[in-house]
C-alpha cells in the first residue's frame, strides 16, 4: 500500500505557508531545500517542514490539500500549533 503526505512549509521567519501534496516527503522536502525548479518556494525561501499527515489514499490526500489551502490563516496556525508548537523543522527527524 502506497502512502500519501500533505504537508506544510514555512520559511525562516515563520510568515509563509506553503501546503502541498506527495507520497515521497523526505524526497519533496529536499527538493524544497534544493530549490532546483523556480517557484513560490524557491522565491519566498520556504524550505521549514512543520506540519504532516500521512494517509493511504491520493484522493483524501488532494482533498484535504484542497480543504487546508481554503482555510483560513490562522485556523492553519493553530493546525501547526497543536501538532509542532516550537515550529521546529520536522524534516531534520523524518
């Protein structure tokens, strides 16, 4: 069974999130780190793993993609809150 990842970034100072979707997170995150590709993350420098979840399913793992990028800022700070609240850089343990 194939496992699914969404997940949140955020950058230094803690002030942009970024939410995405993966079923490889050590290898997205790195990718994040690495910058290969022009993007949001790549201009904004968000490269902080602080919040995840793991399901078996593609289809919840978009649909909660989905639900999490509709809510708003600070339901996601609380989200992050109660999972990581030092808002240390989960990547560094996984």
């Amino acid at each position: 069974m194939k496992n699914y990842f969404v997940y949140i970034l955020t950058n230094k100072t803690n002030k942009i999130l970024y939410i995405g979707v993966t079923n490889d997170l050590l290898k997205r995150v790195n990718e994040h780190k690495n910058k290969p590709v022009k993007g949001f993350t790549k201009k904004y420098n968000v490269d902080k793993l602080v919040y995840y979840e793991q399901t078996n399913s593609v289809e919840s793992a978009i649909k909660r993609e989905k639900q999490l990028k509709n809510w708003h800022r600070q339901w996601k700070i609380n989200l992050i809150n109660n999972f990581n609240p030092t808002w240390k850089d989960l990547s560094l343990n996984l």
